[in-house]
C-alpha cells in the first residue's frame, strides 16, 4: 500500500483505505485535520496528523464507500 502523501497545492492528504478487499483512493482535507486531528498548517503535519489518526479515518472512508460516495473518497471535516 501507498504511503499517504500532502498535495498541498489541493490541501489534502491523498492515501489508500482496503475497504471489503478492494484499494480505494481517498483524501482528507487540511481542514478536517486541522479541526479534528491537531494538525498545523505545514503539509508535514497534515501527514503526521493523519498518520496518528489513520484508524478513525479508515472508518470515516469505509462508511462513506458504504454509503455509496464517489471516488475518489473526500472525508471532509463534516464526516466527523
């Protein structure tokens, strides 16, 4: 699986969730990190913010794929 990675210039952070055995491509937002998660305003720590936090995220992604989002998944600051 891909290493998550900040796309700064969109503010997200892109990564990959196996949801029912399938790769599904995400983002989360630089607001939901920063509202939810403690991140700062450097896309280093979007990356260190979702990265302590990957598990609740996961399940974020995992209920908007079951919910029938498109893709790639957007968990945005609502999503929680």
């Amino acid at each position: 699986m891909e290493e998550p990675r900040a796309v700064p210039a969109e503010e997200v952070v892109e990564f990959t969730v196996i949801v029912s055995g399938s790769g599904v491509q995400a983002r989360i937002t630089r607001e939901a990190l920063e509202d939810h998660f403690g991140a700062g305003a450097s896309p280093e720590s979007w990356v260190r913010a979702y990265v302590a936090n990957a598990a609740r995220i996961h399940r974020a992604v995992e209920g908007l794929v079951q919910g029938g989002v498109a893709r790639p998944v957007i968990v945005r600051t609502a999503h929680f």
